[in-house]
C-alpha cells in the first residue's frame, strides 16, 4: 500500500486553516445535499408519486400479504437491489457501481472522522482511517472511470461520444473529480510539491460542484431507488403489478429476435 494512504491531509491543512472552518465546510455540503434533495421532491413531486402510486396498488391488489411477508420482501430487496446492485444484469456494470458506491460511502464516512475527529495540528491520526480514506477515493475513482469511458449507457445505443455531457453527468463526473483531486491533494502534500495549494483549491470546488449540484444531478435518485424497488417487489406480490399484464408463459415462436445481436445495450 502506498506511504501516503496512511497519512491524514486535514492534520497538515489544519495549521493553516482552522479545525472550525473545515467542520463548518462538511456542515455546508451537507445542508446543500439536503436542499437540493428537498428541492428536488418539491419540483419533481417524486414522493407525492409514490403515496399515490402505493395507494392505487392497494386499491388493485389481488392478494393480502401479511406483515411477515413484507417484512421479508423489504428485507430481500435491500440485500439484492440496494446492498449487492442485484438489478443490473451485466457483471461489469454491477462491479463498477458496487466499486463507486462502497468507495464513496467509505470516503465520506471517513472524511467526517478525520475532520471532526482528527483534525487538529496535535492529533494521532488511526492509520486505519486515513487508509480507509484513500481506499474509498481510490474504489471510486476505479467504478466512476470504468462506467464513463467503458460503460455509459447512451454511446453505443445512440450513438455518442464518451465525451458527451448532460446535466445528468453531474454527479458522476464531479464524483470522480471530486475523488481525484483528494488523492492528488494528499500526495502531492506529502512530498511537499508545488501542486498541492491547487490540487486543495480544486479539491474544494469539485465538492462544491458535487453538493451543490444536487438539484441538477442524479444524486437525489439514491434516495428515490430503494423506495421504487421495494414497491415494486410489494406489487409484484400482492398481484397488483403496478397496472400492468401478467408475463405470459407462451413458447419463443418468433426466432432468435434480439439474440441476433451481442447484448451491448442497457
């Protein structure tokens, strides 16, 4: 493992700016998180569809479950669907968003330990944390650069360029950012380069643009996917299906039809 996974950066940054300041940055990022989330559910009435749809569900429902039976359902679907990315049916696109949403978990996490914690000229830093730290910008940057130039769902299908950027990009991509230049701010302070100041100053932003851009992003539908899943489980089960047909147990009359082509498309 490198020397400087084991280094803690906000030791050495906490000389120069106040703990208070650094605490008072994460608290900022937080409040813009839960803004853009709130503005988000406001705008695009997300939860409001999800009453009303889980209303009309029950109103078209087949079946009685029990309260054991949801239980387990709910318990199913957090461990396929939301622990394990079960959804996604390619192993490569499962292990890179596994990769980037364990690595990002890990990285906040412990981006809020080393700064209210660890974060002081005299404080002893656990190796294990700063270690943690580097692992989890290092697992994202891994699945985030993975998905953007091998996996991204509109180039092959429509035909774009890897290169091509929509506001639904945002996060991702001031994900990865956001995740580079940590790493790059820290071993560039460690070996005392000229870098460093701007490798932090970028590092800022790109938290900025990530939390900030809640509103714009994707990031608010981490919130929604689990919901979604766990409905859908539940209609599944209580017969109402969401309004929609029974699959139909019918034999494959009509030749190979997509088989035809390798399945390159999600």
């Amino acid at each position: 493992m490198p020397t400087f996974f084991s280094t803690n950066p906000f030791v050495e940054l906490s000389n120069t700016v106040p703990t208070i300041a650094l605490q008072g940055f994460l608290l900022a990022m937080a409040a813009l998180t839960i803004g853009g989330v709130l503005l988000d559910i406001m705008h695009k009435k997300n939860v409001k569809y999800f009453f009303e749809n889980a209303k009309k569900a029950k109103q078209a429902a087949k079946t009685n479950v029990s309260v054991g039976k949801k239980a387990q359902i709910i318990v199913e679907t957090v461990a396929h669907d939301v622990l394990t990315s079960g959804e996604f049916c390619g192993w490569k696109r499962r292990v890179a968003h596994l990769l980037g949403m364990y690595g990002t978990i890990i990285f906040w996490v412990t981006s809020a330990l080393l700064v209210f914690c660890y974060a002081t000229p005299t404080s002893e830093t656990p190796t294990i944390i700063s270690q943690l730290w580097h692992i989890g910008a290092t697992m994202t940057c891994l699945g985030a650069y993975w998905f953007w130039f091998f996996l991204r769902v509109d180039v092959a299908a429509e035909g774009n360029k890897w290169y091509s950027v929509v506001f639904a990009d945002l996060f991702v991509l001031s994900l990865v950012i956001t995740s580079t230049f940590g790493l790059a701010w820290s071993y560039s302070q460690l070996e005392g380069s000229i870098w460093s100041n701007l490798f932090l100053v970028l590092f800022i932003l790109s938290n900025i643009v990530l939390f900030g851009g809640v509103y714009w992003s994707k990031f608010a539908h981490m919130f929604y996917k689990p919901g979604a899943a766990i409905q859908k489980h539940l209609a599944e089960a209580d017969g109402s299906r969401d309004s929609l047909p029974t699959p139909a147990d019918a034999p494959k009359q009509f030749g190979l039809g997509i088989k035809r082509e390798a399945p390159r498309h999600y």
